[in-house]
C-alpha cells in the first residue's frame, strides 16, 4: 500500500492484533492515536497511520510479497 509511511515515534495504545503465517508470527498491528500501525517480525520500526483496521490488515499482507497467502490476525 502506498500510503503508508514509516515512522519509529508512534505512540501505541491497546489492542494489539497479531498475524500468523505458516511459519508463525509475522508481523502485528498497533492501534494509535492516529489509527493503525503495523509492524512487521523482520523490522523493528513501526509503519504507517492506516485509518481502519482492515486496511492495516491489507498492509500487513502486501508487505509480505506477492504470491503469500493472507495471514490468520488474533487479536491479544
């Protein structure tokens, strides 16, 4: 998705919803003050300011590469 940006200063709040690929964990997303952020198991820093939850989740899964089936997200 284009519109995310990176951002490493992103002040998260509860709930946090992890996703699960074939290989386990993969990335999460961190609700903020400015919608969602997602962040992926092979980065440390947090990405963008998605408005909703779904869109966040479509992020996570494009971020994954194309040809990667959409992860399982449970929320914690």
């Amino acid at each position: 998705m284009s519109s995310s940006s990176s951002s490493s200063s992103t002040s998260t709040t509860s709930p946090t919803w992890v996703a699960f690929g074939p290989a386990g964990v993969v990335g999460s997303i961190h609700r903020t003050d400015d919608g969602f952020a997602i962040r992926m198991s092979s980065e440390g820093a947090y990405h963008g300011a998605f408005p909703t939850l779904d869109i966040a989740k479509s992020a996570v899964h494009a971020a994954l590469g194309p040809g990667v089936d959409r992860p399982e997200f449970s929320e914690h």
